[in-house]
C-alpha cells in the first residue's frame, strides 16, 4: 500500500519573560520591561531563529507589538507574526497592520467570524479556525495545522497566559525558553500561564531542564517537554 507519510506538525516553543515568581505583568497590566536589555537582545534571536511568532490578541491590545526580530545585524528574513484573536478584537490601526514592509503577519480567529473591519493586502493571511468545544475559544491543534500549510516548522508563542495555557493543556508546547528577572510582581499579577485545571500534581506537563545561564541581571533556563 503507497501513500505520503503524515508531515510533522510544527514544533512549539513557549518564551516566557517573567518575574521570579512567575508573573508577566503587574495587576494593572505594566511590564515594561520586566527583563533587562541582554534578554531582549537574546529574544530577538529567538524570533529570528523560528519561523513564526504567536501571541494572543490580548498582548496586540495591550503592548501593540511589532513582533519583528530586531537583531544585530539584522536578520535575512523576518517570522511570519500570527495573532490568535478569536474575538476579532485587534484594530485595523495595529501595528503588525501598517508594518506590512518589515514582514507577513497572519490573523487566526474564528470560522464564525466577519473580516470585514480588518485590510485586506498583501502579506495577510487570515486563518478561519473552528471552535475548541471545551474552552469556546480556537482549536490550538487546528492552528498548528493552518501554520502547517502556511510552511511554517517551528512556532514561538510569546504571550499570553491564555494563549500559553490552551497550549499547554493540549500538550503543544516542546520546549520553553524562560527569561527570569531578580524582582517580586506578588499574587496580583498576571500570570505568566493560566488556568490548567489540573486536579493532581501528577497530570501536570513535565520538562526537563536542557540548559542555565546568566544573561545580565537575568537568569535563561531551557526546558523540553519529558516524553
């Protein structure tokens, strides 16, 4: 029996840039910068060494992020930049919309949703995702396999919590990337990862430490994901 073998779906890598205790931001949503200037600069390359980017329409609401990889010197080609907005909530004023020059970017939301508030030019990709039935929001799984098609191998997720949790919980995420800051945000800051619903310690995904550094003031732990 002939047939093509099944393509690996696109590796996943989760960057966090957290407090020490876990937080992305401050309860009122501040964080910058969290992290020093070497783990930024080191971020940077972390784009530039995936070949797309994916944050949640919650970080475009809040940081309004270019989402290139600005590096030194700078890189051939820039990541594809993916949103995952189920809400259609990202304006059309957004900067991954008028930086269209400085590479593609692609809108994932949901199959229900109109498109007709956002551009249409070239170098958009707009990705039509159906419901994950448990959480209401995108089918994370179905947004790999739309970043599949769109050639893309490896993924970095850069935020958020929600993104990073409906990630987690389906067992997406191969390797993290933390970048930790020597500072307290407490127990009303955001969380770098939401909800799991986990109800024992032994169903929580578990990673193995691969690699510890000092990077500035900051310390750079890498994780793959335990098999």
């Amino acid at each position: 029996m002939s047939g093509t073998a099944p393509t690996a779906r696109p590796s996943v890598t989760l960057k966090l840039a957290t407090s020490l205790d876990g937080r992305i931001a401050t309860a009122r949503g501040h964080s910058k910068w969290i992290t020093g200037e070497a783990a930024r600069a080191e971020a940077h390359k972390l784009r530039a060494a995936h070949d797309a980017v994916l944050v949640g329409s919650g970080t475009v609401l809040a940081d309004d992020p270019e989402l290139t990889a600005r590096t030194n010197p700078p890189h051939a080609k820039q990541p594809l930049r993916i949103v995952a907005d189920s809400r259609a909530r990202v304006p059309a004023t957004a900067r991954i919309f008028t930086t269209l020059d400085k590479g593609p970017i692609a809108i994932a939301t949901l199959e229900t949703q109109s498109l007709d508030h956002w551009p249409s030019a070239q170098g958009i990709q707009y990705w039509m995702i159906p419901k994950d039935e448990t959480t209401g929001s995108l089918s994370v799984s179905e947004l790999l396999e739309s970043a599949q098609r769109a050639g893309v191998k490896s993924l970095m997720i850069e935020g958020g919590g929600q993104l990073a949790a409906s990630f987690a919980r389906a067992g997406l995420i191969d390797r993290i990337e933390w970048f930790r800051a020597p500072l307290l945000l407490g127990g009303d800051g955001l969380p770098c990862i939401a909800a799991l619903g986990l109800e024992t310690v032994t169903n929580a995904p578990t990673y193995e430490r691969v690699g510890i550094s000092e990077i500035g003031v900051d310390l750079w732990e890498s994780y793959v994901r335990k098999v």
